[in-house]
C-alpha cells in the first residue's frame, strides 16, 4: 500500500480485486447460469459443497439475498425463524423475511458473546396452536459482530432445534474468519446446520457473491426465490472466476487481517480517550464521545483514514488492503486526534 493510498478501515467489503484475480475473471469460460450451464459457475458451486460438506451450492449476488432465499426455501408463509436480535439477517436486510417471503421473525436477545442462551431458544418455540406462527427455523449468525461461536455451542443449538423438529441455518458471511480462528477445517463451522450462507465479497476479497449451501432438495427449493428475488443471472462466470480464485489464494491471510486487528487495538489502548473492545476476528470496536464523532470522522478523512462514525461505537475493520503500516498510519492520526482535542 503506498503512503498515499486511503487506508479504509469502514468494512472488508471495500477490497479491489488483485491483478490475479482479475485475470481469472478475463478468462473465464462462461454459460448462461439461469439454465444451469455456466461452467465456471458450477465448479464455484461444487467446490465450495465439498469444503463445507453440503451436497449442492447456488450461487448468489449478496449475502442478503442468499440468506433471504434460505429462510424461504425453509419456511412457507406464515411460518416463524427464531434469530438474534443483533444478527444481520434480523437487523441489516431490510427486513426482507417478512416483507418478501411472509415470515415471522422472532428476535432473541443475544448473549455478549454473540450466542443465543439454549433455554431461550427453547422457550421461543412455539407449541402447535392456530394462535401462534409455526416455529420452523434456527438461524444464527458466524462470526457475529467480529465474534466467533464456540463449536460446542454450535452443536448443542442445532441439536436442540433438530430435536424440536426446526431446521437450522448460519449465516456464514464470514464463517472463513471463524475457522481461521479457530483453527479448524471450514467444514467443522458448518458442520449441523440445514444451510449455509458463505460471502465472497468481505474477507476473501471477490468483489460480488455469496454461496447458499445445503442439500440438493434445499438448493432446488432455493432457485425460485433467487430468480423471484431477481438473482437469475446469465454469464455469470466472470464473478464465480473471483469467488473461486479468492477460495484458491486468499483463505490462509485472513490470519493476518486478524493480526493487523490486534496491533490496531493494542496501539488504540494507548488513547485514554478511547474504550477499545476486541480483536474480534478482523473487527475492532472504539467508544467515542459522541460530541467528537463528526469531526473525528471528518479529521481522519483528511489525513485518508476512512471510517464509519454512525455511533459511539465505531467498528475498525480490517482486510487484505490494509497492510501494518496503514494500520500505524490509523493509530498515528487517532492520537493525533485526540492530543488535539
């Protein structure tokens, strides 16, 4: 990155693909995907089937898009998805599960590691009674906030929402993240749920697509609403060909976003100014002042620190565009800031 280069740290979605990438999209064998014969965008498909361990993938333009298909290849009208109060697919989309597919959320407090509480979950579910919805799903959300779900809690909430009859979704947007986190196979992330959600376009660094995984009678029930949601595209491969070359070179360095999001936080405890919460995966969390946002914000931006100051709570985010020096960079012109003010 040179000195010059805005140092972006308002979201991983903000990366521009590489040189390497772009020439995996310039050669891309290609096909119409709405008939199912783009060939590029079926080996994306398949490939990341076989890594998290589901029968069958359908490529999708967002993640928004392929959790909403998800829930309504889940749900029928009427039906009820038990999900976190703060996970994305509740607060962040739109409310799309109820304006388009005529389902009931049922939002639960999460926990402050980003779980739901078992006995919570539990006492949602519905008994079977006209009065109430038909609680039919399970989605909850990895990484969560930049946190990761232990997989012990993983496998108990599945287990309960499998022996209660419901089906279980994740929104995997970040589920690489997790892993790397971890220290585990993709796959263990995934492992007990009905579906997947799984973005290319954050960390790994494709510049469009997520990929709802599942098994093939899920994903065949999945393509009415991505065509109905407007998702049926045509020669899609030329954005498959970054998903894929994102899977093949860019998985391992997510290790080093999570480690530029640990210096980023050490180098902000030295602000007395600021309450720092995290490294959470690629994610750290600043309290400001409330009074000071606007004109940090607008502070930064002069010196090509790029952040999104909404709340008191700013989320710094980090991606495969930002290197440790623009990390030094980020933490040099906050002091700056905060000596000054």
């Amino acid at each position: 990155m040179a000195t010059s280069d805005p140092v972006d740290l308002r979201s991983d979605t903000v990366t521009r693909p590489s040189a390497g990438m772009r020439r995996a999209m310039h050669d891309a064998e290609v096909g119409d995907d709405v008939f199912g014969d783009d060939p590029t965008v079926n080996r994306l498909q398949a490939l990341l089937a076989e890594m998290l361990g589901f029968e069958a993938g359908l490529f999708m333009p967002s993640g928004t898009q392929s959790n909403l298909a998800a829930l309504m290849a889940h749900c029928r009208r009427g039906d009820e998805v038990l999900v976190g109060q703060a996970a994305h697919t509740y607060r962040y989309e739109g409310g799309g599960a109820a304006v388009l597919g005529s389902i009931q959320p049922q939002p639960l407090e999460n926990e402050p590691d980003g779980s739901i509480a078992l006995e919570r979950i539990a006492a949602a579910i519905k008994p079977d009674d006209p009065h109430f919805a038909c609680t039919r799903l399970l989605a909850l959300e990895n990484t969560i906030g930049g946190k990761v779900l232990p997989l012990p809690y993983q496998h108990a909430a599945t287990t309960l929402a499998h022996e209660r009859g419901l089906a279980t979704h994740l929104d995997g947007a970040r589920l690489f993240n997790a892993a790397i986190a971890l220290g585990v196979a993709p796959r263990e992330v995934a492992a007990g749920f009905d579906s997947v959600s799984v973005c290319l376009s954050k960390g790994l660094g494709a510049p469009v697509g997520s990929v709802l995984l599942g098994s093939r009678d899920l994903v065949a029930r999945a393509v009415r609403p991505r065509k109905m949601l407007g998702g049926g595209l045509r020669q899609a491969g030329v954005l498959a060909a970054a998903g894929i070359y994102a899977l093949e070179h860019n998985l391992a360095r997510l290790a080093d976003d999570h480690g530029n999001a640990r210096r980023l936080a050490d180098g902000l405890r030295s602000i007395g100014a600021l309450a720092v919460d995290g490294p959470h995966t690629n994610m750290v969390f600043v309290t400001v002042p409330p009074e000071r946002l606007a004109a940090l914000e607008a502070f930064l931006r002069d010196r090509g620190i790029l952040i999104l100051a909404r709340s008191a709570s700013v989320r710094l985010v980090t991606h495969l565009d930002v290197d440790a020096a623009g990390i030094e960079r980020a933490v040099a012109a906050l002091r700056e800031f905060f000596a000054r003010h």
